[in-house]
C-alpha cells in the first residue's frame, strides 16, 4: 500500500461541503460552486464584462478607479463568502496542501482563462503566467507556493503558455490577510522585487498574474507594478475568488 493510500485510509478525505466521505468535493457540493460569467471594476466593483476599470470616480474619492492600480484588469473565476465551499476549499489547499484539490481548483482556473481568453482575446506567443509569490520564511512553514502550483497546472494544460517565476517576496511583511488596504500598502512597501536572473525578458510580454484569492487588489498591485517596472506590456490579474 502506497503511503498515501495509507493515509487516506487512516484519515478519509470527507467532502468539504456535507461531509460525506466521498473526496474534498463530492458531485452533489461541486453543483454549488458558481462560476463567474460577469466580471466587476477591481477597483469600485460596478459590474462589467471583462474585469477591466471603469474609469469612473468612486464616492468619495477624487481620482478614478484606474489611477489607483498598476494591473489592467482582474479576472475571477468564482463567487465567494466566508461561509461558502470556496473558502474552505481554498483553506484547505492553501494552508494543508491537497494535490486532489489542486486539480480540482486547477481544473476550475483553466475553464475559466479558456472562456475569458476567447471573449477578451488574451494569448498570444508574447503570454507570460506569473506566480504571486511567497517569502522564504513562508515557504518554508508552508512547503509549497498555491499560486505556482496553480499556475503549473494552466501551463502544462492550456496551450501557448509560459511559466515565469520572476518574483520574488522578502521576509518581515506580516500576512495581508485582515488589514486595511492602506495597511496592505505599508505592509508591501519594497517586499516585492524582480529576480535579476530573468533579465529583459518581461518587455513588451503581456502577463497573466496569477493568485489564489484577492481582497484589496493590493498584492496583485505591488507585482504587477514591478512587472512594469521590468517591461511588461500589460497585466491580468486571475485569481480564484475575491473576497469582500
């Protein structure tokens, strides 16, 4: 008997939405999950079709939504709340790594980039899949980058793709998770820088940036503001779900 075999018998996976022994996600919980048709402005959130800023000035706020971003558009592939089957499935594979949910989320991802990459026209042999990365004390603790592995499963089944794990994440910012956008923004500042290796490869290539959940857009900002820095041409975030 394999170890993970093992495992599962000593420990059965039960579905993450009833419970039911029967995988992380049985067929009657995977009816659940909503998949985005519509997108929303990432910034004000008015509803549209393609994740892009609407352009518009927020209540309150003297300058419009665009100004406040260096990505160029967000695209999510699932509706969610905390209480949803979303969050605990990402939990669950961010935190206590699953390779069944790995496929599964990655499954989800790639059907979702294929309906995007028709309406919106991304792709192209300039198209670059870059991970949001973790610090190395991060890694460490945790073993493994969600948003790489995610962004592995897209490159190896979705045609006219590169990986390029071009960023980098210096210790000593606390988890994002919680805080205030301009506490997010503080907590960011200089933690996300380009690894020299890559050199000039970034200019004039669209990027596909790619993440597990978002909230303020701040992580995808503070990336995609180095990806420019380098030559990216232009910046898609494409995450999981976002949350409120």
């Amino acid at each position: 008997m394999k170890f993970a075999d093992l495992l599962d018998f000593i420990f059965p996976k039960k579905c993450l939405g009833c419970g039911e022994e029967d995988g992380y996600l049985c067929p009657l919980c995977k009816e659940e999950l909503r998949l985005l048709k519509m997108q929303c402005c990432p910034s004000c959130r008015t509803k549209n079709s393609d994740g892009k800023f609407c352009g518009k000035k927020p209540t309150g706020d003297a300058s419009p939504c665009v100004e406040n971003f260096s990505f160029d558009q967000l695209l999510v592939c699932l509706e969610y709340s905390k209480m949803h089957l979303i969050s605990k499935m990402i939990v669950q594979f961010k935190y206590r790594f699953s390779q069944d949910l790995a496929l599964v989320l990655g499954k989800i991802m790639k059907h979702q980039l294929a309906i995007f990459s028709q309406s919106l026209k991304i792709g192209g042999e300039n198209l670059l899949l870059v991970p949001v990365p973790l610090s190395e004390k991060r890694l460490k603790y945790r073993g493994f980058n969600q948003a790489l592995v995610l962004a592995e499963y897209l490159v190896e089944n979705f045609s006219g793709m590169q990986l390029f794990d071009c960023l980098g994440r210096k210790d000593g910012a606390q988890q994002q998770a919680g805080k205030l956008r301009s506490e997010r923004l503080k907590n960011l500042q200089d933690k996300i820088f380009y690894k020299n290796e890559f050199g000039e490869i970034l200019k004039n290539k669209n990027v596909i940036l790619v993440d597990d959940i978002a909230t303020t857009g701040t992580t995808l900002n503070e990336c995609a503001k180095i990806l420019k820095a380098n030559g990216a041409a232009k910046v898609c975030g494409l995450v999981l779900a976002r949350g409120k």
